[in-house]
C-alpha cells in the first residue's frame, strides 16, 4: 500500500460485476486499480483499456504474486469464491468477495477460519446492507424510531441459458438460494436481529439448467419478526428485487436505491451517504477498512450466519426432493 493509495487488482473485470467494480472504484480518491484480471484475453484488455489499467493478467497465481497488489476484489464465478478468498488471505492480499461467499457451508465455514487466522480484512460483497434505501431503515431501526414486523420481498428474474446482469453469455449457473436468497438472508438478519427459524419449499428442477426455478423461504427473526422471500426465474415481467418493509411505525418500500412509503411517496435518501451507488459504497468500505485496519461492515463473521441459514435450508430441500411423490 502507497501512503495514499490502496492497489486493487480487479478479478472476472470483464464480467457484469467486474464492470461495476471498476466503476464504483473510479470514485474512491483512495483506490487504484492497478491489475486486471480474467480468463478471457480480449474483453479482459479492452476492459483495462476503457479503465486505463495498466497490467492485465490471465492467471488469478500471478495476480497473487505482484507487489502492486494490495487487495483483490472477486467477481468470479460463485464456485470459485471460497478458494479463491482462501488463496488470497494466504498470499497476504485484503479480500472483497462478490455475494455469494461460497456456494455450500463447508466452503463459507474454511473461508471464514482463513479470514480469522489473518490479520486482513475479508468481506463479502452483500450489497444491500450498504443501498442508501436500506440504511435509511437501518439508521431509524438503530435509532429506536422503527421496528420491523414483517419483510416481504419478491426476487424475479427471467431466465432459460447461463447469461449474466448483462445479458452475457457464462460459464456458471447461478442459484436461487445460494446467491438470489442470500441477499434477503442477510439483510432481514441486518435488520430485525439474528434468525432462528427458517424454512424453504422448491418448485420442479429445470432439466437443462439443473436448479429449481421457484423458491418460497419464511423466516423468523429473534426479534419476533417475519421475511416472506419469493425467487424465480420464471417471471416474464419487471425483473429484480422489491422490499416492502413492514413495521411498527411505517411502512417502507426499497426498489434498488428508490424508497417510498406505504402510500407510494417518495423518500429523499441522497443525504444517507456520499453516493447512490451501492456498490462503489461497498468499495469504499473496503478500502476505509483497510487503511484504518478495522473490521468492516459485511466481513465474512458478520455473514456466516446467512450461509449457516442456507446450509440449512439446502438440507431442508434435498430432504423434501428425494421423498416420494
């Protein structure tokens, strides 16, 4: 690390996330991309051209080797996380992970005991604890003004091939639960307190594609509240993710940085923090947390509880697939 900078090499920069990434970093005073990396030669190097990166890299080895490499940000495919935050925290690299941290309990559980043998400082990209619309609420649960009932939220996507945010073509298949659900499991804990019950029901298996298309997970906090999750990748209408917040004082709506109320009024959150960009106020976090050698908000101890829930929820399902029909 420069007295001014802290040097981040971006990994899968030519993905969806990658792109945001790099976006979000360009407005961090504090961060410079100094590496970018990805398995794919010519979008790789056309990325670091449209950034003005100056080293571009195939090998995530050699990432690890430079000396101009101080922290890593992961937007690799889901399987790879976990191995890849290990190999970083044993090369002496600060991690940012992209959600999900891993794609079974086993592997967020060995991450995890990596990051606490360290001295670095691991996160993972759980977007929404950091939205202005969600640490809106945040800010006046912590205040005492509010009080989560209940959360209700719809995750719709529409989808049939391997294609990213983007559109783009991918080597992966992405997970209801393991990536989609992990944001509410998180953020309904970040809000209304650890959870204690939880429980999930499947619909059919696409035959292609390998995952369940629909998922319902009910969950309860040990506040008393309640998070109704509804995921699919059968919803041919407006796609993403939609929050109401349900609680004892108001009613709250979150669409991405958009809040209202319960009357559908508008919610000024531009004053909530220095940008609308959730990410880029994740990376901020990162690098603050680096520089000040601190924990930040979103380590890999502040979300494992989210991935024990969908360890458990993953059992839970396999239980109900392989009973009779």
């Amino acid at each position: 690390m420069t007295a001014d900078k802290v040097r981040i090499a971006v990994v899968g920069a030519a993905g969806a996330f990658g792109r945001k990434h790099l976006d979000g970093l360009a407005h961090v005073e504090d961060a410079e991309v100094t590496v970018v990396s990805g398995t794919r030669p010519e979008p790789t190097q056309a990325v670091a051209e449209k950034y003005g990166v100056p080293t571009v890299l195939l090998s995530y080895e050699e990432v690890l080797e430079r000396d101009d490499v101080d922290a890593v940000i992961l937007a690799t495919p889901t399987g790879l996380h976990a191995a890849q935050t290990r190999a970083a925290l044993a090369a002496g690299k600060h991690v940012q992970v992209e959600i999900p941290l891993a794609d079974s309990l086993a592997d967020a559980e060995a991450a995890l005991a990596a990051a606490e043998a360290s001295d670095l400082v691991a996160m993972v990209g759980h977007t929404r604890r950091f939205n202005p619309s969600h640490q809106w609420i945040h800010q006046r649960i912590a205040a005492g003004d509010l009080g989560i009932q209940q959360l209700d939220v719809q995750t719709y996507f529409f989808r049939r091939t391997n294609t990213n945010a983007q559109g783009e073509p991918r080597s992966w298949t992405d997970h209801l639960l393991w990536h989609h659900a992990a944001h509410t499991v998180d953020l309904f804990a970040y809000q209304a307190g650890r959870i204690v019950q939880a429980n999930a029901i499947q619909g059919p298996i696409h035959p292609e594609l390998g995952i369940a298309m629909d998922m319902s997970i009910h969950l309860k906090a040990v506040s008393g509240a309640i998070c109704t999750l509804s995921l699919s990748f059968n919803n041919d209408g407006p796609f993403g993710t939609f929050f109401r917040y349900i609680g004892d004082t108001g009613t709250y709506i979150a669409r991405y940085d958009d809040l209202v109320d319960g009357r559908e009024e508008p919610i000024d959150v531009s004053h909530v923090a220095v940008s609308m960009n959730g990410i880029e106020l994740q990376d901020r976090e990162f690098i603050a947390a680096i520089r000040e050698g601190r924990e930040p908000n979103s380590s890999l101890r502040q979300v494992i509880d989210c991935y024990r829930v969908l360890g458990g929820l993953e059992q839970q399902l396999a239980a109900h697939q392989e009973q009779p029909a």
